[in-house]
C-alpha cells in the first residue's frame, strides 16, 4: 500500500508553504541542515544536524554541536516517534525515515536533508514514502545516507528510473554510479 503519493508539484508548493525556519531556498547553500514531513509537506531548516534531531525527537536525543553521525543506540531513539512537542517544530506522532548526507562518511558538515512522516515504514516490500523531487538545493548531492526504524531507502538518478541504489539501511558511500546524482527518494 502506498501511504504517501504525491506529486512533485505538491510536496514542493507544500514545502514552500510551510517553512518555519527558512525558506527552501537555504537548503540549497552548503552545510543547511532541514527536515521535510512528506506526509505533511511540514519543512523546518536548523543550523545543524544536532537541532534536526533535537527538534525531530522532542529533545530527547542530544547530539553535540558538531556531531556528525548517531550511535546505534541514538539511531534506535531518534525512530521512535516524538512524544512531545516541547521545544520541537516536528510534532507528536513524527517518524523519522532517513537522513541524506552531501558528503560521504555521514560527515553532516556538507550538510544533512532529513526525511519524516506520519509513520513508520512497513514490513512489506512495497514503497511506503516517496519523493519524486529532490528538495530545492539537494538536486544531484546526495553521498551517503542513514534510514531509522523499519524503513530501509533506495536513490534514483531520475524520478524513480535510470540508476538507482538500494534499498538500504545505511550507506557510507552511495557508489560512483550514482554519487551526485540522486533525483528522487524512496522508502520502504
Ligand atoms: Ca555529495
Ligand atoms: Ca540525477
């Protein structure tokens, strides 16, 4: 069952729409750090990755300023849906799906596009999120990636055709083949 299917043109109006803490056109600078519900369309752009998943967890995951990557033990925290929305933008009920690096290693000094919805992924092999568009500014960036919960994810060079990689849980290095060229997302 797909959950979420929305058109490009829909996620990005929606995106424009809802920005809280920048406008999408950040994203596109170096090192900008957002999270965008694809359920929702909801898109909040922190100064770094640790905000991301202060906000994205209700404050109960605390990563250090610098932080580049989770331990397991966080990764295993930050999917489990927010409980609370004391100083957090995300909401109750948020699941975090993935997190999408421009550099590889997960060094989130690149910067990091995180990606939620209103659920967490299935056990069935079917598409339960998708993004047919690359949020503005992470068109092509895409090096290294981390999924949360149950969901794993896979990359396209176009939307949802040409090369892809995945799906996976976790890759540190996405691959020359499709380094650089991610242009739509998917979950499962
Ligand atoms: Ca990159
Ligand atoms: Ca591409």
């Amino acid at each position: 069952m797909k959950k979420v299917l929305k058109t490009a043109a829909a996620v990005l109006l929606a995106a424009a729409v809802s920005a809280v803490g920048g406008s999408p056109a950040q994203a596109a600078q170096g090192g900008a750090h957002c999270w965008l519900n694809v359920s929702t369309g909801a898109h909040v752009c922190h100064r770094s990755f640790a905000e991301v998943i202060s906000d994205l967890s209700g404050d109960r995951v605390r990563l250090g300023a610098s932080a580049a990557t989770v331990t397991d033990q966080e990764r295993a925290e930050i999917a489990q849906p927010a409980r609370t929305t004391h100083g957090a933008s995300a909401g109750s009920g948020t699941y975090v799906l993935a997190t999408v690096y421009a550099d590889a290693g997960h060094a989130a000094s690149g910067g990091t596009y995180t990606f939620t919805g209103s659920s967490d992924c299935d056990t069935n092999p079917d598409v339960d999120f998708q993004v047919a568009v690359m949020p503005a500014g992470w068109n092509d960036r895409i090096s290294s990636f981390t999924s949360y919960g149950r969901c794993a994810t896979k990359l396209w060079d176009n939307t949802f055709s040409g090369i892809s990689y995945g799906y996976a849980g976790s890759s540190a290095y996405v691959g020359g083949a499709i380094n650089d060229r991610t242009s739509s997302i998917q979950f499962n």
